[in-house]
C-alpha cells in the first residue's frame, strides 16, 4: 500500500484505527526520560498555578472554530 496515495481523510482514518488497535491491547506505551521529565515539569507547574492554562472546552472551541 503506498501510504501517499491515500486521501488525507483516508491517511488519517488509518492513523486512528492504528492507535485504536494500540489502546484496545492495553499496552504500556514506553516513554522516553526526556518525556517523563517534561510531564514532570508541567505536572509542577500545574500544581503551582492551578489556574494557569485552558479547559478542555475553551481548547476544542477554538480548535473548532479554525
């Protein structure tokens, strides 16, 4: 299968039903040092300013609205 070939809608579909078959094997998914010091760091400063950031419905609204 030539991946480019695939219509961006398609491409994405593919991409979804990939990480779908992923979640559904309930597997660990690694994650590197780099990754947990930067989940770390923003997990801190979360807890330092609570009120810093967005909720989930003012991000998907502007997503939305692009």
């Amino acid at each position: 299968m030539e991946i480019q070939s695939l219509t961006i809608s398609e491409r994405t579909l593919l991409a979804e039903t990939l990480w779908d078959s992923v979640i559904a094997e309930n597997a660990e998914i690694d994650v590197t040092a780099p990754q947990r010091e930067e989940l770390d760091r923003r997990l801190a400063a979360f807890e330092i300013d609570q009120n810093s950031g967005s909720s989930w419905s003012a991000v998907k609204a502007r997503i939305l609205s692009k």
